[in-house]
C-alpha cells in the first residue's frame, strides 16, 4: 500500500525570512514611535484650542498651537527613511521633551490642585514621552556597532556621548521654555500682610481678569509690589507700615487669575497698566503719586512698563536680570559665549511657547523714564546675569537715578539682608519720589 505524499512546501530562503523579520521589526518600531508621537500633538491640541486656559481663546495660540504640531507631523513622516541611530535619537529627543514637558505641566497641576480640563491629555503625554524614551534606547542598542576596533568603537561612542550631552543641553534651554510658559503658582499664598486689605479683581486691555490685594493708602500715594502675592509680602508690610497703599496680584496665568503662564513677563506691562488703572481709579489714591517696586522679573516688568507709559512715577527695580537673548548680548564676553546658544535657543522656544516676540533690550529703553526716578538693586551673588548687567542698566538710565550693589544679599533678598538699610533707603525713595508737594 502505498502512502500519499505531501506535496513539499516551498519555504523562503534565509535570507527573505530575515528581511521579513527586520520589516515586521521595523513597523512595530514605527508604529510605537507614531502612537507616541500621536499622544503628545493630542496633548498640544487640546491644550491650545480645545480647551485653553481660562480667558484665552484658540486664536491666541496659533503659533504655540501649529508650530509643535506641525514639526510633530513632519517628524513622524520622516522618520521611517531614518537609519537605526537617527531614529532612535529622534525617539529620545520627542520622548524626552514630551515626558519633562507633561510633567511640568499637567503633573505640577495634578499633584497641586487635582487633574482637570486638559490635565489628562498632559498624563497621557507623560506616558508617551516615556515609550519614546524606551523605544528610543532599545533601537540605540540594536543598532550599536560591534565591528571595528575595541578602540575606535570607545572613541566612537565618546564622541557621540559628548555630542548627546550637548544636545541635551539645548533640550533643556526648550523644556525650560515649555514649563515657564504652561506652568505657575497655582494656589493663592496665605496673606502675612500685618494690616487689614482687600480682595480686589481688575481687567488688563487684553481682557484678562487679575486677582490680588489692596492695602488702602493713608498718605495718598500706592506702591505695586510685584509679581505675585508671595514674594513681595515683606515689602508691603514695609510699604504699609509708613502710608502706603500697596497693590499685590497674581499675573497672569497664576493663582486666580486668567491667562497663560508667562513668567519671563515680556508682556507683562500690560498687567502692570491694568493695576495702574485700578490704583488711579481709588478715591484715596492721587494718580500722581503711584509706583512700583518689582523683585527679579518683576523689576524688568517695571522698567518696561515705565519706559512706556507716564503713569508709573516711579520705579524700585531689584534683580533685574536677562529675559531673552537681547539682555545676554550685553554680559562680559566669555560669559556671553558660553550662554549664547542655550540663550539663542530659549529664547526661540519662548517666543514659540508663548504666542510672543521677545521684548526690547532693557538698556535700549531704561533712558525713557527720566525725569521719573529709578532706583536700580541687585545683589553680588545673584543670578540671571544682574550683576554684571545692572551697572549697565544705571550707565543706560538718565537721571535722577540710584544703583545699589548689595554684596551680602541673595538674589532679591536686600530686604533680608540688610533690613534696616534696605528700608531706610527705599523709603527714601519713594518718599522724594512720590509725596513730596512738586512731585503731582
């Protein structure tokens, strides 16, 4: 009896099974790399138009809304004509800026107030910078060269360690940028301001609402301190203590009031003359006699907003610092270099992330504010470039115009260390600036 035969299956050669293989490799890759990438432009969606912050509108955030979109798109169309170690560096590149940047955001506001609105996009962004992260490691290590010599692959690898150490430099210069306009103070402070004061809202020509405290004044003249309602406490207990009204509030996109974050404050004037307008319309209040005292970015805010408009008669800078690459051109020449880049960068990113074009030169505008007085402090072991440019600042103003260097002082912190000196001469200011009889 004879047995039927099975006819003999045809197998691919070896050579067709590995290329298959590597193709079945090579779309799970790209299907991982895309489902990550999806996450991250849904995050950005719905961030900037379907849900964005209270106060704005889709229209305000365009840019910030169609630029990381639109590289997005690009990346992931491109991606697959990559060699192994440029795709993998791409992975980690998207994957690292996505997971600081959820982070940042929607994990602050998370563990601060509770998830909320676009806060469980931002979860999902986390997650996907993370597989990106993964998938960009794992396709490192697939495709790192065995061949070659032991040293030339040591040398190989260095070189491209140092290169990576670089770039995650820059990364950081674009997270920094991302976090400073997705992300601020969220509660309101307690209030340590040794008097009695007011919950007051006004509205800057934008149409954001701002919420802060009022401290009404018993000499006439009102002081903003600013930015926030934390940091310049101390200063109002001081302003307070002598007759000053004083005016603190959140800026925008912070505590209660609306807005995007944007804590660079290149348009921060516009907050500024927000509560300048709400001072002036206080029966108690001569609008004659209102001025400013801003600590770090709120002193650069300040001698913005006094370069611009009349209505601030006087301004207290202390820590004024850079805030784009504008202001690091004007650092000594080994520091300007070596900042250049990260500054070149961030300010690029800002400008992205914020819907905004950096701001002039402080030292280009400083000298419009005469003959309204400034007072320029900044500590000798500060940060952020104000020691080296507030001599500047001072040489760039015109009288009348003051410039304290405080050698044992922290960054904004004169009035801590040096309590008695710190306010014996910033009440002297004020007091020549806005209550003497010709200052109206």
């Amino acid at each position: 009896m004879e047995v039927a035969r099975q006819p003999a299956v045809s197998r691919p050669s070896t050579p067709g099974r590995a290329l298959s293989r590597v193709a079945a490799i090579a779309r799970r890759e790209y299907g991982l790399f895309c489902i990550g990438v999806g996450a991250i432009a849904v995050h950005v969606l719905d961030d900037s138009f379907l849900q964005p912050e209270p106060g704005t509108s889709a229209g305000d955030h365009l840019v910030s809304g169609l630029v990381p979109i639109g590289v997005l798109v690009l990346i992931a169309g491109v991606y697959s004509r990559f060699r192994a170690g440029l795709r993998g560096a791409f992975a980690l590149i998207v994957g690292f800026l996505g997971a600081v940047g959820g982070a940042t955001e929607a994990g602050y506001y998370t563990v601060t107030l509770g998830p909320a609105r676009d806060d469980y996009t931002g979860l999902l962004m986390i997650a996907a910078g993370l597989l990106l992260l993964g998938l960009g490691v794992v396709t490192l290590w697939k495709s790192r060269r065995r061949a070659g010599s032991l040293a030339r692959r040591c040398l190989r690898r260095g070189l491209i360690a140092a290169g990576s150490a670089v770039l995650a430099y820059q990364l950081a210069s674009i997270a920094y940028a991302y976090g400073f306009t997705h992300a601020a103070r969220a509660v309101v402070p307690e209030a340590r301001l040794g008097t009695t004061y007011q919950d007051v809202t006004f509205t800057t020509s934008d149409g954001l609402e701002l919420a802060g405290w009022y401290i009404p004044s018993r000499n006439g003249a009102a002081v903003i301190a600013f930015p926030g309602r934390k940091g310049p406490q101390k200063h109002a207990r001081m302003l307070a203590r002598h007759g000053y009204g004083v005016l603190l509030f959140d800026r925008r996109g912070e505590g209660a009031s609306e807005g995007d974050p944007e804590a660079l404050g290149w348009v921060g004037d516009r907050d500024v003359n927000a509560a300048i307008a709400f001072l002036a319309g206080r029966p108690e209040v001569d609008p004659n006699r209102i001025g400013g005292i801003g600590l770090s970015t709120g002193g650069e805010v300040l001698l913005q907003t006094a370069a611009r408009s009349t209505a601030l008669k006087a301004v207290v800078s202390e820590g004024a610092g850079i805030r784009s690459i504008r202001e690091e051109r004007d650092l000594p020449t080994a520091m300007k270099w070596a900042l250049a880049p990260q500054w070149s960068v961030s300010t690029a990113a800002y400008a992205v992330f914020s819907n905004h074009a950096p701001p002039p030169n402080l030292k280009d505008i400083v000298g419009r504010i005469a003959p309204r007085p400034v007072f320029l402090i900044y500590a000798r072991k500060g940060q952020g470039g104000e020691q080296e440019l507030n001599p500047g600042l001072y040489a760039a103003a015109r009288q009348p115009k003051t410039l304290w260097g405080i050698a044992s002082s922290a960054h904004t912190g004169g009035i801590s260390a040096r309590p008695r000196e710190y306010e014996r001469r910033v009440l002297q200011f004020f007091h020549q600036a806005l209550l003497r009889e010709d200052a109206r």
